[in-house]
C-alpha cells in the first residue's frame, strides 16, 4: 500500500512540477538504512543520511510503522530532506550512536520554524523511550526549548545506540535541515545566525525611522511607501523566521500560521506600490504599471486563500507570484533603464541584490551550497543591501530635484534682474504714454457712454420684440383654441334653429284643437295631420338631435370660458404683484394655452406631487414656463419633420426637496450638444436661423428664476431631448423683483 502511494506521490501527483522545482530527491533503494551517525558533541549536519516514508493516508501510526517491511523506507540521497508542498505525513529515520567516551545530552536541532506538526520518536533497542510532539500549530510552550526552531533533548550513554523517527506534516515549505550536537555547539551555532538576524533587524528598523524622518520632512509618497515596505518585509522575515510565534505570541498558533502568509503578501504589495510610485510608471511605463495591479490582485487572493484553509495552495501561489513578479521588477526596470531613467538604474541594482538573495536561499534549500548561517541569512542580505541601495536611490532624487530647483531659482533671479532693468527703463516711457492715454480715454469714455445709452436703447427694444414675439405666437395659439369651439357652436346654430322651425311648425297644427269653433268631425283630421307631420320630420330623433346640438353648444361655450380663464389665469392683469400661489395653476393655464400644438400630436404626461403654496410673481413665473415649453415643442416639432414615425413626448413633474420645490419640464425633442448648452442661457444667442428668433427667451427665464432666488438646470443630449429643472424657495425671503 506505502509503497504505491510512494509512487503515485513521486510520479503521478499533482505535485510534481513543484517536487522538480524543488529538487525533491529521494532513493528508489529497497531497504532500510542501518548506517550509524557516530555523535562526539561537535555540532553535525545530517547531510544524505536516513531513510524517507511517504503517508499518503496521515493514518500511520508508529506501532503500524513498525511493523512495515524495510523495503517501503527510501534512502535520502539529497544534502537536506525537501518534502515539498503536501497534505501528507513523512517518517523520517535515522540511527546514531554516542562516541563522545561518556555519557552526554545531546541536541537534535530541526532548523524549520514553519512545520506544522512534528513528532520525534527516541527508540532504543527498538524499545520506544522518548515522545515529543509539537509544530507551530501547537502552543509554543509544547516545544522542549525556547529556540524559535524546533529543539529536540538527546539523553544518550557511552557507546550507546538509538533510532531516531521524526513524523512531520506541513502545508507550508517542509525543508528537514537537522543537525545534532552538545548544548554548547548548538547554541553557538544558533548564536551566530541570530547575531547575523539581530544586526538585520537592526538595520532595518534603522533605515524605517530614518526614512519616516525625512517623508514627515519632504511629504514624498515615495517615501510613504517605502517605509511600509521596510516594515512589511521587516514583519515577513520575523514571521518566517519564528521570532514572532516566539516573542509576542507564544499562546496563539493560528497568529502565527496566517501571518506568514499575510506579511509575505503585504512585502509584495508595499513593493509593488514602492516601485510604482518611485518610478512614476503610470507616466513612464503605462503599460507595465497596469500589470502590477494584476499582481497585488493575486496577493491578495493568496491571503484570502489561507484564510478560506487552503494552505497549501496559498503558498504555492505566493511562490508563483514572486517568481514572476520577480522576472516582471527586472524586466521593467531593465526597460527603463534602457529609456535613460537614473531612478530605474538604482531600482534595477536593487532588486538584483534582492533576487541575489533568494537565489542563494534557495540553492541552500536544493543542496547546492552549504546549509549554514551565510546561507540561511541570504533573503535577509539580499533584501538589506535593497533597502540600503534604494535608500541611496531616493537620497539620490532628492538631491537631484534640490538641484534642480536651485537652478530653477537661479534661473528666476537671473530672469527677475533682467526684467526690472527693462522696467526700470520702461517706466519713463510709460509715464509719458499714460498721460497720452489718459487724455484717449477721457475722450473714449464719452464715446463709450453714448454707446451703452444706444445699447440699453437697443436691449430696451430687443426685450419688447422678444415679448411681441412670444405675445404674436400667444395671440394665435389663443385665436386657433377660441376659434374652434365657435366654429362648432356656429355650426350647431343653423340645425338647431331648423328643428326649432319644425317644433314651432308641428306646435302650429296643435293649436287649432284649442279653437273652439272647431268641429269634432275636424278633430281627427287634425290629429291625423300632426301625426303625419310628426312621421315627416322624424320627430323622437328631432328630439334627440336638439339635444345633443345643445350640448355641443354648451361644450364649445364652455371650452372658450376655460381658455379665456387660463389666458387670464397665465397673464395676471389684474395682480402683477409679488403674493403666494400654487405652481400648478401656472403650469396648467400655460399648457391651456399651447394646446392647439399638443393635442394628440404629442403625448402630454404630468407628474404632481402635493406640494404647498410658494411666493412668487405669478405671472413673471408664467413667462418662464411659457418660453421653456415653446422651445421643447419646437424641439419636438423639429426631430418630427426630420423623423415620419418619431412620437412626440412632454412630461411635466414637481417634486419637493427640504424647502425647495422642483419642476422638471423634459422633451424627447432634437437636445442640444455640450457647447450649446453652455450658451443657452446668454443674452442673444440662438441656434435658429436668422429673423426667426432674439435669443433672448432663455436670458430672460435665466433672470427672473434669479430674482426669485431660485435655480435653474439644464441636462441635455443630441436626439434624445432635454430636461429643465426649476428650482424654486417655498417660502422667499427680502423679494428683489421687480417687473
């Protein structure tokens, strides 16, 4: 069973790309190691030693393990075990035999703080002696030292012999860098490498204060940037390193388990924000700058993804997306760089040093080079001679802006010199040409007055013209309305007086029974002639016909009454003075009067909403409403002679907004274009062609809706219509309007 889930994990799972990648090497070899690791106190690495067994199932337990052949163990042929990226568990076995002439504690020391769960197994004489299970998903007080790393006791006498099994599951990077040795050497081991971590921190939390010192200083979000890039990659190499799990929150796991991932995508984010803003790619490289957000897209799905619990995925993502990240800093900055962009060339050698870095990291974790502090500290080198480099890089800017600007000053003060000995020079001219202009102006300004009288003559008469024009179009809407309901009242007159004529005819042959000479011989004569009479002139329809020729009378009488009130209603002559009205009454008398022109032409909707009484000058508001619904229905008018099957609509709405009331007067006429909405409302313009027009209509709604403290919009588009909005006070304050 162990030995197909080997095969099926080496050469079938789709983990293999990453196994290559990461050089996961184990033997094909059929039986279990028995080579002895002889331990004298001197600290040694576990270098191509031991024996490897994949648990696809995580069910093995060591009792079961125990009991399998030696043919399924593998022998490590690779300088450190790499066990990938995977769900499953790995039994790691390895003997070792005391030859330090005594007896002595020794220390195991696996140098991986990201293992989720590691067991270690002492046997002896194949006698189980010593358990201890721990990972960063345990509390840190489960571990048997204080190390960040996972430390294991060793308590063996003289010549003494033990196997040693290690059970490890992680989905995060499952590197095995063991090595055994006295307490002395394993702690001075460790002692160099967190010097070497000490001075790293240091360093960076120098180069963060030193950076947010000068960004208070200049406000230069590069700056900004920068010093959130420090602090993220600082946090990222703390986490990954176990400091954090170690100092700050020892009791917590899961702080640990996501901030790994977490930090890590912060460095990249804040890198990322650094290079673009320091570069000023969204000027310089637009289209590399719009593939950056791709990639601070992705790391922040990899933090998503940790939290959702998929942990192995999320950091094969995060390895994905720094590698290529990685490729995309180099390539454009070798770009820019090639463009001539000094800032470029420093960012280039920077992120050299930083991919330096990793590179020997990782060549460490494939067994290329040695596994030791140099080594181990490689991302922590690279990434401080970064930081150290594009610190320089960005005094560097600063420095060349400063002269930059000192010479611009130079320049200025050149230039300022130059200028006041021209004025100085020139002042004695122009005295003498003041005094010249000032007698042309004198003479101007007479000339100028005469002018604004003519012009205040002209606009006097331009506004009249404009109010004949708008009465002129009035007068015969009104004429047209008025006329049709006489035409229908003269129409019924003559039916009306000839069935009249027959009532009056047939009433005649009645009255010769009220005779009272008359026969009774001649009485059925008579009645037999008024029924005759009654046959001809059809009498119940002559009935019927009075009355419905009665009520058209009444209609057309009533129509013409209701056109005369909203004429009277819309002019206002007999109160042409400020006072409280309704906003409809005004807007209804004034469509009474277009109505010859809506009909059934156009399709008319109106839109009331409750709204009170306002002040105003009733009639003053009338001409507003007036000249806006004119336009909008030549509007109509002229998109329907240029569309056959196009349908006029006009849709009237009032609304109440906080103290304000709004009138919304909208038409799917022709619209206007941007240019032409910004003029509408200056005196004289007009797009209608000449003699047709003033351009004074829009200019004159314009001031009354400002007198009355009001508001007026307009939002308009070609061939799709235009829609005023009126915003008026409910109540008006200190009225400045005066017709």
């Amino acid at each position: 069973m162990y030995m197909t889930d080997y095969e099926k994990f080496m050469g079938k799972s789709r983990f293999r790309p990453f196994l290559l990648t990461l050089c996961f090497l184990f033997s094909m070899q059929a039986a279990l190691s028995k080579e002895l690791i002889p331990l004298s106190g001197e600290l040694i690495q576990i270098r191509n030693k031991g024996s490897l067994l994949v648990d696809s199932s995580g069910l093995l337990s060591l009792e079961a393990l125990m009991k399998l052949p030696k043919e399924k163990w593998h022998l490590v042929e690779s300088d450190i075990p790499m066990l990938g990226l995977s769900q499953y568990n790995y039994w790691f076995s390895i003997n070792v035999v005391n030859r330090s002439k005594h007896d002595q504690t020794f220390h195991l020391d696996v140098n991986n703080p990201l293992i989720d769960s590691i067991d270690l197994y002492v046997l002896k004489e194949g006698v189980l002696v010593s358990e201890i299970r721990t990972g960063d998903h345990y509390p840190f007080s489960t571990r048997p030292s204080s190390s960040q790393s996972f430390v294991f006791p060793l308590d063996l006498k003289n010549n003494e012999v033990a196997q040693i099994i290690i059970r490890v599951r992680s989905e995060d990077q499952a590197l095995l860098p063991i090595s055994i040795g006295s307490r002395e050497a394993m702690y001075e081991n460790k002692s160099s490498a967190e010097l070497i971590f000490g001075i790293y921190i240091g360093l960076m939390l120098v180069m963060f204060i030193y950076n947010a010192i000068i960004y208070v200083t200049t406000q230069d979000r590069s700056y900004l940037y920068y010093i959130l890039y420090i602090l993220s990659l600082l946090l990222a190499q703390i986490w990954l390193e176990g400091f954090g799990f170690k100092n700050f929150y020892p009791t917590r796991p899961e702080f640990h388990h996501y901030g790994v991932i977490v930090f890590s995508s912060l460095t990249g984010l804040t890198a990322i924000a650094f290079a673009r803003q320091f570069l000023r790619m969204k000027k310089t490289a637009p289209l590399f700058n719009r593939g950056l957000y791709i990639f601070q897209g992705l790391y922040i799905v990899a933090s998503l993804v940790r939290f959702l619990g998929f942990d192995s995925l999320s950091f094969h993502l995060l390895d994905l997306i720094g590698g290529t990240v990685a490729l995309y800093g180099l390539a454009f900055s070798i770009w820019l760089s090639y463009q001539g962009n000094r800032d470029a060339k420093f960012y280039l050698i920077a992120w050299l040093l930083f991919i330096s870095g990793v590179i020997i990291y990782v060549l460490r974790n494939v067994g290329v080079i040695p596994f030791n502090a140099f080594s181990s500290s490689g991302i922590q080198i690279g990434s401080a001679g970064e930081i150290i480099l594009l610190s320089l890089a960005l005094g560097d800017r600063i420095n060349r802006l400063r002269r930059e600007r000192e010479a611009a000053l130079d320049e200025s003060l050149r230039l300022s010199t130059e200028n006041a000995t021209i004025i100085l020079e020139q002042n004695t001219v122009l005295e003498q040409k003041v005094d010249e202009r000032t007698l042309e102006l004198q003479e101007a300004n007479e000339e100028l007055s005469v002018t604004l009288e003519h012009l205040k003559e002209t606009q006097s008469q331009l506004v009249e013209v404009e109010k004949m024009a708008s009465l002129g179009q009035l007068t015969a809407g009104i004429a047209h309305e008025i006329n049709n309901p006489i035409n229908f009242v003269t129409s019924n007159i003559s039916p009306l007086r000839r069935d009249i004529l027959d009532l009056n005819n047939l009433m005649t042959i009645y009255r010769k029974l009220e005779s009272k000479e008359i026969a009774e011989f001649e009485i059925m004569g008579i009645i037999e002639e008024a029924i005759q009479f009654k046959e001809e002139v059809d009498y119940d329809y002559l009935v019927e016909e009075i009355d419905i020729l009665i009520a058209g009378i009444y209609d057309g009488a009533h129509r013409t009454t209701e056109i005369v009130r909203g004429l009277r209603n819309f002019s206002h002559l007999d109160e042409d003075e400020f006072k409280t009205t309704k906003v409809e009454e005004g807007l209804n008398s004034t469509l009474t009067l277009l109505n010859n022109r809506i009909r059934d032409s156009i399709a008319l909707t109106k839109r009331y909403a409750e709204t009170p009484m306002i002040d105003c000058y009733p009639g003053k508001l009338n001409q507003v409403f007036m000249n806006i619904l004119n336009n909008a229905l030549q509007a109509i008018e002229t998109r329907k002679s240029k569309e056959p099957h196009y349908k006029g609509t006009l849709d009237i709405e009032t609304q109440i907004h906080d103290k304000n009331i709004h009138i919304l007067l909208s038409d799917n006429g022709v619209g206007m274009n941007a240019e032409t909405q910004k003029r509408i409302f200056d005196p004289f313009f007009t797009t209608k062609e000449v003699g047709e027009g003033t351009g004074l209509g829009l200019s004159i709604v314009y001031k009354i809706i400002e007198k009355h403290h009001g508001k007026i919009q307009v939002k308009s588009a070609l061939n799709e219509g235009t829609t005023f909005t009126i915003i008026l006070p409910i109540l008006l304050e200190n009225p400045t309007y005066a017709s």
